[in-house]
C-alpha cells in the first residue's frame, strides 16, 4: 500500500530491487488539456510535499508551451515531456519508469478538410483518363492528419500507454472518458460517436485480464460540455455527482463540469485509490456549491460501474466510424512493445499520510490553495531609481567614446 495504506506507491507494485526515485510519482499524459493543467496544480501546490510526490507532465508537440499556474516548488516536483505516443510509443519508457499513477487525457483533433498530395495524385490521374474527380470528404482525414485522429490518439494512443504502464509496472490507472455511450443516446448525433467510440474502445483493453499487467485502474466519464477555470483566479468548488450509464441526463439534461472540478475528481481517485479502485463512472455538476466538508471517501466507496452495452458492438461500430474516416491508403503506425522493464519497489519505508485529510484540504479548500499559490509566484523586480541613473550615465560615456572613435 501507499501513505497511510489508502494512497499510491509503496511496496509490492513491480519488480525487485531499488526504484531510480523514492518518491510517489504521478505521470499526466495530454496535459494541454485545461483539467489536467489544474490536476498539476493541485500536485504541485504546498500541501503535497515535494520529499514525497513528484509530477510528470507528457504533451505531445515539443513547441507548445505549456505553462500551468505552478508554485516555486515546480523545479522540484515538475518535469515536462514531449512524447507523441501515436508516431514515437517506445519514448513512453522514460515517462513511466517508477510510476505510481497514470492518468490519461490525450484528445484526437478534428478533420481539417485539407486534400492531401496523394489525393491530388490520384484525382489527376482520373481526369487524364476522363474520370470525374473524387470529391473532398469532410469526415475523412488526410495522410498527414491521420496520426493526430480521434481513432490513432484516443484509441491506439491509450493502447500505446496502457501496454507501457503495465511494462513498467504502473500501480494505478485513471482514464478519463466521454459520457454519452449508452444504448439510449448512442445514435443521436454521428459526429458524437465518431468522437467518443474510439476512447470507449480503448476502456474495453483496460478491463482486467489474465495477461494485461494491469489490475488497478479508474474510468472517469465526463461531459462533453466543460466549464474553463481561469487561471489565478478563485472559483468556488462546485458540488459533483455520478452514476452509470447515463443515467444522470435524467436529472442533468445538459450536464457540466468545470476543468477544476474535474481535476479535483481525478485528483482525488489518485489519492483514495483504494475506494476508487475498478470504479467506472459517469461525472457532472450539479450548479450548487460544494459543502467545504465534502466527503470524497464516500464519494468513492458509493461509486458504481458503468456497463458497456453488449448489444451495442463498440468494436464493430469502431471498425464502421473508421472506415469512413480514415484515409483510403491508411499509413501503418508503430506499436508499443514490452521490452521487459520492471519497476523496483520503493527505498525505504514512505512517512505516513492521512490520504482523507489531504485530499480534503487540497481538493475542497480551493481558495487557501489558490492564494498560496499566488503567494509563491516570483514578483517582478522593480528596477531602482539610482540603478537606472547608472545605466544612463554609462549609455551617455559609450555614447561620446563611439563618437570620438569615428
């Protein structure tokens, strides 16, 4: 078990021998997503202490910034890396070595409605044979696009990780979803279940099997509708609910959730994994402020498990969506393959945490966080009045020598 026997970490979760790092190490893949910026927060905030936790933040363009609201302990317990795990999943290794919790966010991207070169190719080739062209098709993607598509980055992607997790001995998965997958609301919209049949796919290689190496996860489905929390500013913690199966459009026709209170969900199944553990579970909020008492261990131990509507074939509907997606010449992707590594058990005995008390304090009582947040960020230095009087003087004495010289 972890601190206190609720949270991760701790003995017992991979190989033999000693682990590079000792502390408890949580890996956020698709951290440009908004949640998972505030999910960094909340790691990175002082009440988790930078001798115990560290933070690992996974994106996928190397040019994007991503700069979420950290304190000055980031250096400390932040370290960000740029791994596509569509086109490059063997980099996943160096981003889940001694993971203890791994939570995957990565979102696919639309069509973009561009023609690629091998479509011009052949749309020329049938005009000098007197065929019409092949019109442009909005659903399908290009070449080009394909590798960032809801199918390869929620579907091949999250294969990619799980089977990287389960090699490097990852003791907790949390994989956040999509509500809106049940037998009743499936076939409202088609662009709908194009976007979400790929990841719901995925959540069906992450149910325990003999041979899968993983037996600890947590599936989070969220609404489509998403609330942005503006950074440095106090949003009051909203109160959550969940079911399964959809069951909370009933009571929330068109359910939300703000990416803070999102974060604090995941936030806290990372925490309380025991209560969280094998949960499914739809997630939204309910308007109203949370209690500042707001207990999450029973939020946890009353939490269900969403089933996965057998008479809606989600392997075969995939199959259906991705034929009318994909490119016609579908470019072939590399796989994750288990080189063996193990995960050593952790060097020493971690202090004792109350897990309840923490996640409370971090989760519900936003506002001390945030204002100790804010208080940590470096202040600008103001440039003083004689340091400035300097500068002049020195620019005025360069001045007449340069002139002098010519």
């Amino acid at each position: 078990g972890g601190p206190g026997g609720e949270g991760p970490g701790g003995e017992g979760a991979g190989g033999e021998g000693m682990r590079e790092d000792p502390r408890t190490i949580f890996t956020i893949t698709g951290v440009e997503d908004p949640a998972a910026q505030k999910l960094v927060e909340m790691l990175c905030s002082r009440a988790m202490d930078p001798i115990i936790y560290k933070v690992r933040g996974v994106k996928k363009n190397r040019t994007q910034e991503i700069k979420p609201d950290l304190n000055l302990h980031m250096s400390s317990k932040y370290e960000e890396y740029a791994i596509d795990t569509v086109r490059h999943p063997q980099k996943l290794d160096e981003a889940m070595r001694d993971t203890d919790v791994l939570v995957i966010m990565d979102r696919g991207g639309p069509t973009r409605n561009l023609t690629s070169v091998f479509d011009k190719m052949r749309n020329w080739y049938r005009m000098l044979r007197g065929l019409e062209p092949i019109p442009k098709d909005p659903e399908r993607y290009t070449r080009a696009d394909f590798p960032d598509s809801y199918e390869m980055v929620e579907h091949l992607g999250t294969k990619n990780q799980l089977k990287a997790a389960a090699a490097n001995g990852v003791g907790h998965v949390i994989l956040l979803g999509d509500m809106g997958l049940s037998a009743g609301r499936i076939d409202e919209s088609e662009d709908r279940k194009k976007k979400k049949i790929f990841k719901r796919r995925a959540e069906l290689s992450l149910v325990p099997r003999p041979d899968d190496g993983i037996d600890s996860y947590t599936i989070i489905h969220a609404p489509e509708t998403r609330i942005p929390s503006p950074v440095g500013v106090v949003s009051p913690p909203m109160e959550v609910v969940h079911h399964v199966d959809d069951e909370l459009y009933k009571q929330h026709p068109n359910p939300n959730i703000s990416s803070h209170d999102l974060a604090d969900i995941i936030f806290s199944a990372a925490m309380l994994q025991a209560k969280a553990e094998n949960k499914v579970i739809d997630v939204c909020s309910t308007g109203k402020k949370r209690d500042p008492i707001f207990d999450w261990e029973t939020f946890w131990a009353t939490g269900g498990r969403c089933s996965y509507n057998k008479e809606y074939k989600i392997p075969e509907v995939a199959d259906e969506v991705s034929s009318r997606t994909a490119p016609s010449w579908r470019p072939r992707m590399p796989v994750y393959q288990d080189k063996n590594i193990t995960r050593g058990v952790p060097n020493g005995e971690v202090e004792y945490y109350d897990m309840k008390e923490l996640t409370l304090k971090v989760a519900n009582e936003r506002s001390k966080y945030q204002k100790i947040v804010n208080q940590e960020k470096p202040k600008p230095k103001k440039p003083s009045l004689l340091r400035s009087a300097l500068k002049t003087v020195i620019r005025a004495v360069r001045g007449k020598k340069k002139k002098q010289i010519a």
